[in-house]
C-alpha cells in the first residue's frame, strides 16, 4: 500500500467506535493498522458544530486524537486546531511535527 498512498485519512466515525452514556469514547483499530502499514492518519472533518458524542468541545476531541498520535487533521477550524496542537505540547514539554 505505501507505493500508492501514503496516508489514511478516515472520516472521524471509522476511527471512533462511539462512547456510552457514561463511558470513554473507544476507537477502532483502523489508524494503529494504518500506522503499522507505515502511513499517516489525519482524520476528517472536525467540526466544532457536529462533534462526535462524548466530546464536548473541539478542543476535547483535538486533544483525545493528539494523545493517540495522529499525524493531523482535517477541520475547518485551523486556527483553533493549531491553538490546541500547541497547548497540548506546552502540556506535554514536546513539540508536535509541524508540516
């Protein structure tokens, strides 16, 4: 697969199994098997009017992703997703890989 693509970019749903009531949200196994073939996750589209249950707010979804890794993300609020990617290095004492 890596001499065709060179990332997976899911729609949010496939990489997020969904969450309970009172439960964590869950993920699939879809970005580790894409991670393991050697490609990129960015996931799509992260909008802050149409979150996924068991975020709420953007930045909780943004930061929930970053701590699993991802590569990045496709939103349509860039600003907001660069304000969240450089808190949580502040956070973390790293820095993410910028493009």
């Amino acid at each position: 697969m890596r001499r065709y693509a060179a990332g997976l970019g899911p729609w949010i749903g496939h990489p997020l199994s969904g969450t309970g009531p009172d439960a964590p949200p869950r993920f699939t196994d879809v970005l580790e098997l894409a991670y393991r073939a050697g490609l990129l996750g960015h996931p799509y589209t992260l909008c802050r009017d149409t979150l996924p249950q068991g975020f709420p707010t953007l930045e909780s979804l943004l930061g929930t992703l970053l701590d699993l890794g991802i590569d990045g993300v496709f939103t349509d609020f860039p600003d907001l997703a660069v304000r969240c990617r450089d808190a949580w290095c502040k956070r973390h004492g790293s820095a993410y890989p910028s493009p």
